[in-house]
C-alpha cells in the first residue's frame, strides 16, 4: 500500500552474504516465479522479505522480517504491541503447525471489565477502546521468537535487523497512511507520546513526507541484544505496565475526546506469564483438499471449515452463479451462528471439532432454502441432533485493521500469518520512548452475555484470550500445498477467506480472479454487508431470493500464494483494496 522507499535499506546485507543491491522485484499484487514468494500489503515488507529469502533464511525467517516490518510501517495494524496467529507448513514433515499468539487478559479482568460501574450499562466502544482496560497482554513478540526458535534458520535478532533499519530511516507516508491518522485523530491526540510521534505539529503527516520512528528501532535493536525478556518482564514491560495503568494522557490534547479515559489493571507478572500456545490445527476435508485452519481462541478455522462443510453438500461448480452466492450466504449465516453460540476460548477440543463433523453440516445445510433467504439472525444448531435449533442471537463487529501475509521458500516450507491490534490505532496509546500502539484485544470479547438464556463462550475472564475471527489457513491437496491465504477484516476475515476458497476451488477463477472479486459477507445479520460491485451485480439476482445488503466501500485485504505444477508459485495480493497490495519471487 506504500510506494517503495528507502533503496539505502536494501543495499545493506540483511541477513548476511554479500552486500547485494537486491531490489526486490516485488512491484504490483501478482507475481509468477520459483524460489520463493512473498505477499503482503506494503511494498518495503514484502521487499524485506524477498530479500531475506535470497540471502538463505526460510518462510519463518521471511515471515518474522516482513511482520517487524509492517510494525513500523503499518503500525495501526500490527506490531510488537499486539498479538496474532501463525500456520506453518513444514515441507520435511508434511505437517501443518500453529502458533497461538493471541493477545491475553490481565489476571485483574473481571466478567463486567466492560460494564460501567456507575450505569450498569456497556461502555461505548470508543469509550472502552481508548482506555488501559482494553489492552491484552501482547503476543507478537513471542509468537516470532517461538517460531524462529522452532522452525527458523536466523535469529530473532538478524530477522529484526531490516525492519530497525526502516524505522530508523523512515519511510513515505502515503495516502493510506495518512488517512488511518486522521480518522483517529482524536483519541491519538489524547495520549503525549501518541501525537508526537503521529501528529507531528498537530496534524496528520503529510502524503510523501518521510516518517522515522527511533524509539521503535530502538526497541527492535534492545530485544535484538537481549531478547524478549527485555520486553516481557523487562524495561519494555514495566514501560507497558505503566502506560496501561497511568495512560499517558496529554494536558491540553488538540482535539477534545468525550469519554473518560480508563486505566487497565495489567501487572509485569502478568506479561512474565504470557505463553505461546500451539494448538492443533482445525482439519477438515473439502472436495478432496484438506483444509487447515485455526483453532480457539480463533474461530476463524472452525467457522470456516463449517461453512465449507455445508457448501460441500451443493455442487456449486454447476449451480447458476445466483444460487453458488445464495448457498454462500446461507451457509456463512448458518456457520456464523453456531460460532457466537459455541466458540470462546475455552470450548472443549470435542465440541469445537463437533462443528466440523459431516453430520453435523448435514443438519445445518437442510435449513437452506433454495428459493428463499433465511429471516436473519438463524439460531445455532445442536452438534448432535437432526436439523433442529435453539433460540440465540447474533453479533457481528465491523473491524478493518489487521493485516495477513504469506511466504513461501525454496524448500516448501509455507507460512501463512495474520497479526493485530484489533482497531485501526489499537488503543491509541504509544508506549512511551518505546514507538509502538498498544492494542485494544480485548474489546474483542462481548461486553455482555450475547447468548442468554445460554452461556456467551466469550466473555472477559481472567488470563482468557478474547474470541477471534483471523482465520490464517493452509490448502493442501494430495499432502502438498495447493492454497495459502489469510485476510484482516475483523469477522469478515471469515467470509473474506470462505470467499476467495469457493471462487478458486468452485466458481472457476484463477487466484487474482479470486481476489478480485466483489466481497459480500453474511454474519447472520439482517442484511448482508457487500461491496458495491457485488451490490449492483449479483446482489441483484440475489434481491429476488429475499436478501437485503448494506454497502461497505470496501472487505477486507487479502494475500494468498497457489503452488502450480514443478515448483512455480502464483503470490497474490489486492489489487485495489487498501490500496493494493504488493506480492514477489526470488525469481
Ligand atoms: N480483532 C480482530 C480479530 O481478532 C481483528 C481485527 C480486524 O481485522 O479488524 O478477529
């Protein structure tokens, strides 16, 4: 999404080997080549990681250095003060892994952390956004040091190394950029170091300036000397502790904010405590491909798998295109209510994989009516029983940060990684004298029972990890990797994914066709939130079967990599949303 700066970065060795002058040759969203891929949605990232895959390292190592790099030049999307979760596949094995980096609530959360004591209602979201409550103790950084640890072939500290460098350089602001600041504007210039470092003189950054972060590149630099005990437990943590529970706000802010700005309750025992876990992949099987995706705290794997699980019982490939985008709607509909009846962190492993069983689809797809679009929201089914309901509601939250990439080796190790700070801007407070955003993770879990008479599975709990719907997911097909791809999108990551699988693997499009795509998403609301190419072309056909939309400019971000026949590799990102994307080979 950023034009291509800083060639000095690139004539420095990055991981080691000769002082190459290897600009990539990553210049626009679809790129044919062996060796090696990159995709994600900023052109220095994806150079970054291009470059660390010519100089030897792996996926991993690539995936780390692309990821530090969107920390500094996508920092409202992700970086080292969030959290996220990392698939990989393992050529020598055949084995798909995850990583569950998810963001983690402080031992000091209650039930109500989100209810206001004073009203006994719900904060407003911005309310509960802006404030110390909403941080979750971040995973990123151990998510990287794990997988590097496990899989990669570099340190943590040589993997750092290009994304310091262009924090330190700077980078062009562009239109992208400028605009995430000016639409958080004010909760940004609520917090001193927050306005610094993004509203320098008061404003957003000029379109073509160049925007250095030395704080930043002086993180990644100390946790490069001393690792990330440095950041958890260590002087970066007590930076954090302190900024969540003292909110460094400012004096006199430019703009005014109208909530109280609340602290939070994370500890240094609290960040001591963070663990990587690595759950095992959700699994399941469609028209033949298996398909991997992430478990809980995700639900982006089982809802998925779920809703490909139901679409397999059409043969959508020989459907008129208006009923392959009906049974689309409906069974994501479907998927979706099951997954905020049933999907929090702590759902037992049985009932999780209950959801992906064939009979239970079975019972799911019998409510689709061919002619006519269900009354939205649909109530959950019951793992078990026979095309049957219970009452429930629905929720479905409109996110648009985030950001996925992919990378492929030459050896055919795969990752597929999607991170976070939840908002665009996280919770707005920048550490101080450390150059990155908190997030605000845990607005992710439902401030009140979303399910009554029923339980809600995602509720705030101590040392529970908020309900995601990032839904990073590995295609394989007779063992091999066929697909891998991964979107942002808050809970249209979902549909975003559901989406482009079923374009490639049924409606015949190639994968840039796939992207393409008009995006329609269905969370089992009343209308259907859709693009407005999708809106004034299928969604026409669509009308006639009973479904209303709301337009959305634009859906999620996506990146995905196809393993063609002797080794090539398709990369792909977006053409035009977000500002397109970039995607590359080694060659
Ligand atoms: N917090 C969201 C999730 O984990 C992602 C945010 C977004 O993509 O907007 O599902």
């Amino acid at each position: 999404m950023r034009r291509l700066l800083l060639i000095p970065l690139l004539l420095v060795p990055l991981v080691g080997g000769p002082a190459a002058p290897t600009l990539a040759s990553s210049t626009g969203p679809t790129a044919t080549g062996y060796g090696g891929a990159v995709t994600s949605v900023d052109p220095t990232a994806t150079a970054v990681g291009l470059d660390v895959l010519r100089r030897g390292g792996n996926a991993v190592d690539a995936a780390v250095a692309v990821a530090a790099t969107l920390g500094v030049t996508e920092p409202f999307s992700a970086g080292i003060g969030g959290g996220g979760f990392f698939v990989y596949y393992d050529a020598r094995s055949g084995k798909v892994s995850t990583l569950d980096g998810r963001e983690t609530a402080p031992q000091s959360m209650t039930s109500t952390a989100f209810v206001d004591p004073a009203t006994g209602q719900p904060y407003a979201f911005q309310e509960a956004r802006v404030s110390g409550i909403s941080a979750g103790v971040p995973g990123t950084l151990a998510t990287w040091d794990t997988a590097l640890r496990r899989w990669g072939k570099r340190s943590l500290a040589t993997n750092l190394r290009p994304a310091s460098e262009v924090a330190r350089r700077g980078f062009t602001v562009d239109q992208t950029f400028a605009t995430q600041v000016s639409d958080n504007k004010s909760a940004f210039a609520q917090f001193t170091p927050t306005a610094a470092l993004f509203l320098p003189g008061g404003q957003p950054p000029a379109v073509g300036s160049t925007l250095r972060n030395p704080d930043l590149a002086a993180t990644y630099d100390l946790v490069a000397r001393r690792g990330i005990d440095a950041f958890y437990g260590g002087e970066v943590g007590r930076d954090i502790v302190t900024a969540v529970q003292h909110p460094p706000v400012a004096a006199n802010p430019s703009v005014p904010w109208q909530y109280q700005i609340r602290p939070g309750g994370m500890t240094l025992a609290d960040l001591r405590a963070y663990e990587v876990r690595r759950p095992e992949p959700t699994h399941m099987v469609y028209r033949g491909y298996d398909v991997y995706g992430m478990a809980t705290p995700s639900s982006g794997g089982s809802t998925v798998g779920e809703a490909l699980n139901i679409l397999e019982r059409s043969d959508l490939g020989r459907l008129d295109g208006t009923q392959a985008l009906h049974r689309y709607l409906e069974a994501s509909a479907l998927a979706f209510a099951d997954r905020n009846r049933y999907v929090g962190d702590y759902t037992p492993r049985p009932l999780l994989e209950s959801l992906l069983t064939n009979d239970f689809a079975a019972s799911r797809a019998c409510r689709i009516d061919p002619l006519h679009a269900a009354t939205k929201p649909v109530p959950p089914g019951v793992p078990g029983a026979s095309c049957a309901t219970t009452a429930g509601g629905a929720t479905a939250d409109f996110g648009k940060s985030t950001t996925n990439l992919t990378v492929a080796d030459k050896w055919g190790n795969v990752v597929e990684y999607t991170l976070t700070i939840e908002q665009i801007g996280g919770n707005g407070i920048v550490v101080p004298g450390r150059g990155f955003l908190l997030n605000n993770e845990l607005t992710d879990f439902n401030f009140t029972n979303t399910q009554a008479p029923a339980d809600d599975p995602n509720l705030p709990a101590p040392g529970k990890r908020p309900r995601s719907s990032m839904a990073p997911t590995i295609v394989l097909q007779h063992g091999r990797p066929f697909l891998a791809l991964g979107s942002p999108g808050g809970s249209t990551i979902i549909t975003t994914v559901l989406q482009i699988l079923i374009n490639r693997i049924d409606l015949g499009m190639t994968l840039p066709q796939a992207l393409a795509a008009p995006r329609a998403t269905q969370r089992n609301t009343a209308a259907v939130v859709a693009e407005p190419a999708f809106i004034s072309g299928p969604g026409v056909a669509l009308g006639t079967l009973g479904h209303t939309f709301t337009p959305m400019a634009e859906i999620g971000a996506a990146t995905a990599i196809e393993f063609l026949p002797r080794g090539k590799l398709l990369a792909c990102a977006e053409p035009v949303r977000r500002g397109t994307g970039s995607a590359g080979t080694v060659h």
